[in-house]
C-alpha cells in the first residue's frame, strides 16, 4: 500500500493544486448552483460536507487496517506510518462528520443529539481510534507501539461490521422510527445538480483527503529517517 | 433564513478545522525537514573531525 | 494438539498460583458485590422496574470485575521475569492466548455464579427458574469478553497508565457483546426463552468464534520481550 | 547444532548495543563472551536466546534462521538466568515438571527426584521458591536445565550467588553438556574462573566484538585485547 503511496507524494504540489480547484467548485456546486431540498430546504446543504466526510472516514480505517495487517505480516515501518497518518486523519474526518451530524440534526429533529444509529456508531467509531493513537502515545518502545497499534488496527477494523449490526438493531427495537431518520434522505427525487453537487464535493474531499495523508505520511516517513541518522550518529 | 446560518456553521466550523489540521501538519512538515537538514549537515562535518 | 495441551497446562498453573494468593478472585468478588450495593442505593427502584434494569446493571458489574480481573492478567508473568522463561520456551503463543483468556472466564465466572444469584436476593426477583438460561447468555456474553480483553491486557501490557489505557481501549470494542448480552437477557425475563432475541444470541457467538480465531492467529505477533 | 551469526546488529532508541556481529559456533564449544559492563554481552545472549529481535543482520541454526516463531528451533536453546525465570510461588517440583512439561521433556516424578538430587535440593522439593536463597534458585535452574537438554545453553553471570559446592555443581553440569555435544556461552566477569572452564573467549567493547580466539596457555593476544578491562594487577 505504502509503495503505491510513493508516486503520489512525489506529485503531491500537483495533487494539493488539484484538491484546491476541486473544494472551491464542490463549494460553489453545493452552496449556490444545487437548488434548496424539497422537505428540509437550505440545511440539506450540509449533507454534501457530511456523506464526503463519512466516507473519508471509513476509507482511512480500512487503510488503517491494511496498513497494520501489512506491518504485522511484514514488519516494514513504513505500513506501520501509513496506518499512522490513516488514523490520524481519519479520527479528523469521524469527528467532523459527528459534529456535522450534530448542527443538520439541530434543525432537522430538534435536538443537537440523539442515539441515533448512525450517530450512535460513528461516535464509537471515533472513541476506538481515539483509543488507537493513544494506545500509539503510551508505549515508549517505538517497536512495541506500532505492534500494538496494529493488533488495534486490526481489530478495530473487524469489529465495526459488528458494532454495526448491533447498534442498528438496538435502534430499530428500542426507538420506532418516528422521527426523520437520516437514511430517509429524499433519494427518489433528487435533483441532478444535487448529485452533481455530491459527486463533485466528494471528489474535492478524496483529493484532499490524499494530501493530507501523503504529507502526513511524509513527515512520519522524515522522523524515521531522523531516527536512522541520530542512531548513525551515536555509532561507536 | 435561519436555516442558512445552520449551513453557514457547519461549513464554516468543517473547513475551519480542515485548515487548522492543515496548519499544524505543515509544522510539523517544517520541524521535520529542518531536523532531518541540520541532522544531515552537521553528520558530513561531524564526520570530518572524528577522522 | 500442541496447542491444547500447552494451553491446558499454562492454565493449570495460573489457577494453581490464584489457588495460593487468590489476590484476583477475592478482590473480584469483593468488587462485585460493592457494585450491587451501590447500585441497590443509587437506583432505589420499584420491584417490577428492577427486572427492567437486572440485564444492564448486572452487565455492567461483570464488565467492572472483569476488567479488574484483566489487568492482573499478565501478573504472575511479570515477577521474575517469567514472561521471558515462557518466550524463551518452545510455547505457541496462540496457546498463551488460550490460556490467559480461559483463566480470566473462569475468574469470571466464579463471580458471576455468585453475584447473579445475590442480585436476585438482594432485589427480590421471583424469577429463580429463569436462571440458568440467564447464566447461558452470561457466559457468551464473558467469553467474548475475556477473549478481546486478553488481546487488549496483551497489548497494553506495556504502556504508561494501563490500568486507565486498557478499559478505553476495550469498551469501545465491546459494545455488541454488552447490548447482546442484555437484550437476550431483557428477552429472557420477559418471555421466559431466548425466543425473539435469536438473532442476538447469534452475533454474540459470531464475535465470540471471530475474535477468539483471530486471537489465536495474530497472537503470535503480540507478544514481544 | 551449529551456530551462524551473519552480520548482527541490535538498537536501542538511538544508541546501538551491538553492531555488525560475525560468529560461528561449532558444537562442543565452550565459550567464555567476556567484555566490561555495558559492551553488549547480555544483548547478545538475549538475541541468541530469541528474546529481542535483531534490528539487522541473521542468527541461523544448522542454517535455518532463527526468527520469531520458531517454536521446534525455541526448544533447543536455554538461557540460564541465575535466579530469574522460575514462579516465586510454584514448588520447586511443580517448577520442574511445569517446564519440562512446558518443553515436552521427560517430566516423569522420578526423573525430576534424581535431578534434585544432583543439585542437592532433594528435601526443599516441596518448598516454595519464593522461600529459596539465591544459591539454591541458581541450584534449581541447573537441575531445570539438566531436564530440558538445550542445544545452545547460555549463561549469564552465573557465578555471583553461587558457593563453592554450587560452582563445582555448575562446572561439572557444563563439561557434561559440551561433552554431549551442547554448545555453551558464559558471560561473566569472572575472567580466571571462566577461561579456566572453556577453550576459546571472545571479548565485545563497545558493541563490537574484538577479540575471538581459541585458547593457548601462554596467551599474549588475549593479554593485549582484555588487558585494559582488568582491574591493576591483571589475571
């Protein structure tokens, strides 16, 4: 996965510049060409910043997961700074979309928060990988810590289909679905230049996502390389 | 138009914090790079007067 | 085969040793029975209520003990660096894992077969027969907990603060086996059988075959001098 | 079994505790890895034993390398810590029979009573070690490693705890396992007393290993490379 990452932060002034011109358009497209929504008018917007982040979120978690088993199996330090940078800005991206949720939610049911499934799981989701980068802060061995890490990241990783499960079903048995649920977005008669709108942010949001994660990468990849010279340096 | 105020703290409070992120990955993109620069300077002198 | 007989083997020693100091078990059980009384006083409820509330707050004992009971896990390896004696030996650590994880449900259990019934003395509940269908969902509910909680003692076993780390870790990880466990209690004292809440009764076992596989795979890499 | 060490190097954070280790270990050796404190003697019976992984370089038994994993490899080294590795409160025969069973190794009532005897320790058998002086613990692990028959036995600085009877004990368990075919590696500072036991010494300074030679009686070479680490007066 790592070797793959190269090429990408070789080009990386390319792929800012190219993330930049995208966000702006994403902007444009969802705030003024995307006509207001039908049922819940202008705060519909936000959905063009909420799904984009949501998926960012889950994509950076399974390249958390690829990147730990990698190491695990391979034991190369740069899969274990790939998944590094992937929790890091994938706890960004959870946390983001939670308080997105939160300001859509305050117009849309009244309230800033609700046990909402959705909701429900992806502040789990942020309190796992939370959990992950402090596990990382708390060993002193580097070695140690990124085994750990990624036992977490691997872990974590299979859980999810399962806090899943159960969260959704909890919800559905506990709480009828009275009020508007979020997975009841009015897909049916959507407008074109709603889903241009989507597709246009998420493109803007995927671009940016692998800048932040290949300058990321690059600065774990330069504290190793500051390591490797301090540990020539003190060669007897 | 209270609505809009809604969309205007979501997208204001998201990009907020994107650019926060941003700037705090660039420093620490610049301690690493002049770390790994003075570590690589000093390392070719270092060398020099040991021999 | 190996790996049953060195498992086996380990947990002998650790139930010999906990036998001796029995320092786990009685700070466990002690711990237990607290939280009961605490809840008993906190949450000063009408009889019917309490089977309402039975599954979560017995839930939540079983989850406090048990973490107790993980973070002394790796104790008996930790004085005179037997953990490296282990290392060195040809021990698969996929057995290690068995074995740690079986002597935390035992400790566990051990627990449970008295708080549980306590719970019903002290709260007053008619429903005696229902019991051993409510220790059944228990200990799927506690495999699944010792399996994941020995993966996590593992990995934090050298960490600052672990004591506080180990717990952050896991209860986030834990959430279907906790909602399982009570909503197939919950269905329980309510119907009498497990009846509705079949499904749960299955994704409890799923966590428990999946992460007790994975344990035993991936613990090989855990563990490191 | 023979041992080939290919270019070992291990690091702590930022400081190396060995570097670019060659070694060939044939069996029968009795080696003496001698060195003052901080040259790298215990990193290197840890890296032997498995317990630490190298940062670089391989360790290679009858050439299969010794990587983690290992289990059937694991079985054939023993690291002799002199009172560390046993359970404080396991029995002294419970001790024996969990490792030997632990090993797969001849864990029968009888075969554990004859190497208590051996070290003396017939009448503590039922005692807990916690309640053993450290001479008697160092005791046991020799009776533990006479059961589990390592291939590769490594000791560091076993002499410390022991009294004269306790030596004598160990010496003579050691010529055994190198007559048997066992390589042995011995860290100490005890320099006479070590050399005195085997046939070739290598010295480590400062995480290079220096010195490797097998013995001779009049032994300049040796003088020259360990002289400096000796206390005046010398050897």
């Amino acid at each position: 996965m790592a070797k793959e990452l190269r090429p990408v932060h070789e080009t990386k002034g390319i792929l800012g510049a190219l993330a930049l011109v995208a966000v702006a358009v994403g902007l444009y497209w969802s705030l003024v060409v995307a006509p207001p929504d039908a049922y819940q008018g202008e705060v519909q917007r936000i959905m063009y910043l909420h799904l984009p982040s949501i998926l960012i979120a889950y994509l950076s978690y399974f390249l958390v997961f690829v990147g730990s088993g990698l190491y695990l199996w391979k034991r190369e330090k740069r899969d274990d700074i790939l998944a590094h940078a992937a929790a890091e800005i994938g706890v960004l991206f959870t946390a983001l979309t939670i308080i997105e949720g939160s300001i859509w939610g305050r117009p849309t049911w009244g309230v800033w928060w609700t046990w909402d499934a959705r909701l429900t799981l992806t502040a789990i989701l942020l309190l796992i990988y939370v959990g992950y980068l402090m596990l990382r802060s708390l060993i002193e061995d580097e070695q140690r810590a990124a085994t750990a890490a990624a036992v977490l990241g691997i872990i974590g990783f299979l859980d999810i289909p399962l806090i899943h499960m159960s969260v959704y079903w909890w919800r559905t048995l506990h709480q009828p679905p009275s009020i508007l649920r979020p997975d009841k977005l009015p897909w049916e008669n959507v407008h074109p230049s709603m889903l241009t709108a989507l597709t246009i942010s998420f493109v803007g949001f995927l671009l940016l996502y692998f800048y932040l994660l290949s300058v990321r990468y690059r600065v774990g990849e330069m504290r190793q390389e500051i390591k490797a010279l301090r540990l020539e340096r003190g060669a007897r | 138009m209270r609505a809009w105020g809604f969309v205007a703290a979501a997208y204001g409070i998201v990009w907020g914090v994107i650019l926060l992120y941003l700037y705090s990955l660039k420093r620490r993109y610049d301690q690493a790079a002049a770390e790994l620069e003075r570590l690589r300077s000093t390392e070719a002198s270092a060398g020099h007067e040991e021999k | 085969m190996t790996l049953v007989r060195q498992a086996y083997l380990l947990l002998w020693k650790d139930v010999l040793l906990e036998l001796r100091r029995r320092d786990s078990l009685l700070t466990m059980f002690f711990f237990g029975t607290l939280l009961l009384f605490v809840f008993h006083f906190s949450f000063d409820l009408a009889p019917e209520k309490i089977a309402e509330m039975a599954p979560a707050l017995l839930w939540l004992a079983f989850l406090f003990t048990g973490t107790l009971g993980l973070a002394q896990l790796f104790q008996a390896e930790r004085d005179n660096h037997c953990f490296d004696a282990l290392l060195l030996s040809p021990l698969d650590r996929g057995a290690l894992f068995l074995a740690k994880s079986g002597f935390n449900l035992v400790l566990m259990v051990l627990v449970e077969a008295v708080v549980i019934p306590l719970f019903w003395i002290l709260f007053n509940l008619r429903s005696w027969n229902l019991l051993p269908q409510v220790f059944l969902v228990t200990l799927l509910g506690t495999i699944g907990f010792c399996v994941l909680g020995t993966l996590m003692s593992a990995i934090t076993l050298r960490a600052r603060a672990r004591e506080l780390l180990l717990p952050l870790v896991l209860f986030p990880l834990m959430i279907p086996v906790i909602l399982a466990t009570i909503r197939c209690m919950e269905e329980v004292l309510h119907a009498g059988h497990i009846g509705e809440a079949m499904p749960w009764l299955r994704l409890l076992l799923g966590f428990d075959v999946i992460f007790l596989t994975a344990g035993v795979l991936i613990f090989d890499w855990v563990i490191e001098s | 079994m023979r041992v080939t060490v290919d270019r070992l190097a291990k690091a702590y954070g930022f400081l190396w505790a060995l570097r670019e280790l060659n070694l060939e270990l044939t069996p029968g050796e009795c080696i003496a890895l001698l060195g003052p404190n901080g040259a790298g003697k215990t990193t290197l019976l840890k890296l032997l034993a498995g317990l630490i992984t190298p940062t670089s370089g391989s360790i290679r038994f009858d050439g299969v390398n010794f990587a983690r994993g290992a289990a059937a490899l694991r079985a054939r080294v023993g690291l002799l810590a002199p009172s560390d590795h046993l359970y404080e409160n396991l029995t002294v025969r419970e001790n024996l029979a969990f490792f030997t069973r632990l090993y797969d190794r001849n864990s029968a009532a009888a075969a554990i009573e004859t190497a208590l005897a051996h070290v003396s320790l017939a009448g503590r058998a039922g005692d807990y070690v916690a309640n053993l002086s450290s001479g008697m613990k160092c005791r046991l692990s020799i009776a533990k490693w006479r059961l589990l028959q390592p291939e590769l036995l490594l000791l560091d600085e076993p002499y410390g705890v022991l009294d004269g009877g306790g030596i004598d004990l160990l010496e003579h368990f050691l010529k055994q396992q190198c007559a048997e075919g066992s390589i042995v590696v011995i860290a100490s500072h005890h320099v006479a007393r070590v050399l005195g036991l085997c046939q070739r010494a290598l010295v480590l300074s400062q995480g290079r290993l220096t010195f490797d030679e097998a013995k001779r009686q009049p032994w300049p070479s040796f003088d020259r490379a360990f002289g400096e680490f000796l206390p005046q007066g010398g050897s």
